[in-house]
C-alpha cells in the first residue's frame, strides 16, 4: 500500500508539472507572439511616420530661404564677374588677352569678326522690331497666340525648324537665302516672344538694359582674358542647363506654394541667370571660329553660323532675369508675406 501510494503520488506530481510546463509554455509562446506583432507594428509605424515626414517636408508652405539662397548666389555671381574682370583687366593673369591679340590680327580676322557682330546686331534689330510690332496688335495677338501646351510646343518646333535651316543654307557675300533665312529666323523668334510684352514694359526694360549691362561686362571680361580661357567651360554649363531644365520641368508639377516647388523655382530663375551668364563666356568662339577658319578653304567662313547659339543664350538669359526682377517685385510690395504665399 505505502507503494501504491507513492508511486500515485508520483505520477500526481508527474502531471501536475505537466500542466504546469504547458501552461508555461503556451504563457511564453503568446508572449513571444505578442512582441513579434507588435515589433513589426511597431516597424510599420516607424516608415508611415517616416513617410509622412518627408511628404509634410517637400509639401509644406514655402518659408522664402529657397529664394534668400538663389539671391546669394547671383550676388556671389557677380562679385565673381567682378573679380575676374579685374583681375584679367589689369594684367595679372601674365598671359596675352584677346584685345592684345586683336592688335595682330590680319585684315580677313577683322572682316569676319565685323561681319558676325553686324549680322547679331540685325537679328537683334529685327527680333525686337517684330515683337513690338505684333504687340500693337492685341486682336492680332489674341488670335494666333497658343492657348494650350500643344499649341506652344508647335510654336517652339517652328522656331527650331526655322533655326535649323538657317544653319542648313551655305552662306554667301551680299543679300542671298542666308540672309533671308537668318531674317526670317529672327521674325520667328519675335513673333514667339511677344506674348513677353504683355508681362510689364517696365520690367522688360529694366531687364533689357540689365541683360546690356551683363552681356556687356562679360564681353570685356572675354576681350581681356586669354584666347583658350573658356572655352572648356562646355562641360559644366551643360550639366548645369540639365538641372535648369529639370528644374523647370518640375515647376510644372509642384506648385511655387511648397517648398518643393519654391526650391525648383528659385534653381530654374537664379540659376538661370547665372548659367546664361556663363554661356556668354564662351561668345570667344566667335573669335576662336574666325582666327582657325583657313582662308583657303572652299567654304567661306560663315558669320551667321558663328553666332548663331548667342542669340538664343542672350534672349534667355533677358527671360530669366525679368523673372528675377518680377519675383524682386512681388516680395517688395508684399512685406508681410512670403514671395508665393498671401494670407
């Protein structure tokens, strides 16, 4: 009996640990699912959170720093433009400048870089005259200006083409189809950006003479500096019009009110100016195209072709700048908000 009774008691205590091992177990088994589920809702959370943060971040209002940064860089521009006109204006390079070299240049030199500046100074002429013509016209304008993003891509095909096949035509002396074609080229252009005239002759105009003014202090800046100076600057410019034009692309997209798209259109407007103004640099080409060209060649040097691509560079570098002085504008009248934001 003492047996049996022992050996029930031991099989009791078998059972009873048992019971309890399983209740353990299953006790640590939800435990362990419990702390899964809630580290993966936890991890889940973390990202949502995360995600929210970065799209309240390029959401949110624009505060302005986007353009106190793009103003700082045009200003670093323009010290810069200073500096190096004084720098190479007063000799220190110790390298001969252009204006030097200008004084060696054979006769043939001097027609083609007379020649070329005559036919840029026409086109100039004649872009101007045809966009203020067609501006007297506000019924004309109304009528045949694009309304929709087709109508403005065709335009801008209108304006390559004719482009292109200025370029195409093999120039000769005199009035011929180079001419003709460079002509109607440039009335192309004028009749593309007189809508241009109804955003503020007074804006225009000060972005004209400002557009002198930096073409101008740039072209001394070339003129004094060494033949070769900027004429690997190709890479960098280029770089940077992909990001210009990127940027403007993304305008389209993101309105100015966030701080995405204020950021896309400060980098579109002031950088902009400071690219274009760079592209300017490289107007030594023109020199460059009339030193090398052989005079003995079978085609004669061609002073349109020369510089052909400084006209466009000079028309958007004047577009960026009236953005530049309209945004200018908008934050002078506004105090007391941001540049895009009214309350």
């Amino acid at each position: 009996m003492a047996a049996l009774f022992h050996a029930r008691r031991v099989a009791f205590s078998l059972v009873q640990t048992n019971c309890h091992s399983s209740h353990y177990r299953r006790q640590f088994s939800t435990q362990i699912r419990n702390y899964a589920n809630q580290t993966r809702l936890a991890t889940k959370r973390m990202a949502e959170q995360k995600g929210q943060t970065l799209k309240e971040t390029l959401s949110k209002p624009a505060d302005g720093t986007a353009h106190v940064v793009g103003r700082s860089l045009v200003a670093g521009a323009a010290a810069a433009g200073i500096g190096a006109l004084c720098y190479y204006g007063l000799g220190l390079s110790n390298e001969v400048g252009t204006f030097e070299r200008a004084a060696m240049w054979p006769d043939y030199v001097r027609t083609r870089v007379r020649s070329t500046y005559q036919y840029f100074a026409m086109g100039i002429a004649t872009t101007s005259a045809v966009a203020y013509g067609l501006s007297r016209n506000k019924m004309l304008v109304a009528k045949y200006m694009p309304k929709s993003w087709v109508g403005i891509i065709a335009s801008t095909c209108v304006v390559l083409a004719s482009g292109v096949v200025t370029m195409a035509v093999p120039y000769s002396e005199g009035i011929g189809l180079k001419q003709l074609t460079w002509l109607g080229h440039s009335s192309v252009i004028g009749a593309f950006l007189t809508p241009m005239c109804f955003m503020g002759g007074p804006l225009l105009i000060k972005a004209a003479w400002y557009t002198a003014g930096v073409v101008g202090g740039l072209s001394c800046i070339a003129a004094c500096a060494p033949s070769d100076k900027f004429l690997y600057m190709g890479g960098p410019l280029a770089m940077g019009l992909g990001v210009v034009l990127i940027s403007s692309l993304g305008g389209l997209f993101f309105p100015v009110t966030t701080a995405l798209g204020s950021g896309l259109y400060a980098i579109s407007t002031y950088g902009g100016v400071v690219l274009f103004s760079g592209f300017m640099l490289r107007s030594k080409l023109i020199v460059a195209k009339a030193e090398s060209h052989p005079i003995a060649s079978p085609q004669p040097f061609d002073p349109i072709n020369a510089f052909k691509y400084i006209l466009i560079l000079l028309l958007k570098l004047w577009f960026h700048l009236h953005f530049y002085f309209a945004e200018l504008w908008a934050s002078t009248w506004i105090p007391s908000t941001s540049s895009f934001e009214l309350h």
